[in-house]
C-alpha cells in the first residue's frame, strides 16, 4: 500500500500510527507537497516501486463545518 499526503502533518500522522501498529511491512507513506501534479508524481513513484494499490490521506475535511473528528469522506467521482 502506498499513501500520499500533502503536508507533513499528515504523513506524521500515518507515520505514528503506523508505528504503533508495528510499522505493516510493504506500507509506504510519501509526502507529496501541494498540488495536483506532485500527487500525480508520488503515486507513479510508489507504482514504479511495486506498490499495487494508492490511497490518498488529508485532513481538509476537517476544515468543513458540522462534520465531527473521525468522519470519514469518500468522493464519488474524481
């Protein structure tokens, strides 16, 4: 499994968790930096390196009024 994050903030925060997990072999955390085409590049990176399967973290939902810690956001379209 590959994850991307935007800021470092976030990747510390898989970084941790993980780590509590006992650090899951095959697990990569990358952080990419703002933007679309450093997202794009990190995950071509963690393909190039074997990983087959990409998710991407963030805590913007956090920035939505009404929405409670924990809430977990799924998009439906891309």
């Amino acid at each position: 499994l590959g994850i991307v994050t935007c800021m470092r903030f976030e990747a510390g925060i898989l970084t941790e968790a993980l780590a509590a997990a006992g650090r899951p072999v095959g697990v990569t955390v990358v952080c990419a930096g703002p933007g679309y085409k450093a997202a794009r590049r990190a995950a071509e990176t963690l393909l190039e390196q074997g990983h087959d399967a990409l998710l991407s973290f963030g805590i913007a939902g956090g920035l939505v009024e009404g929405l409670r810690p924990g809430t977990l956001l799924l998009a439906d379209q891309v």
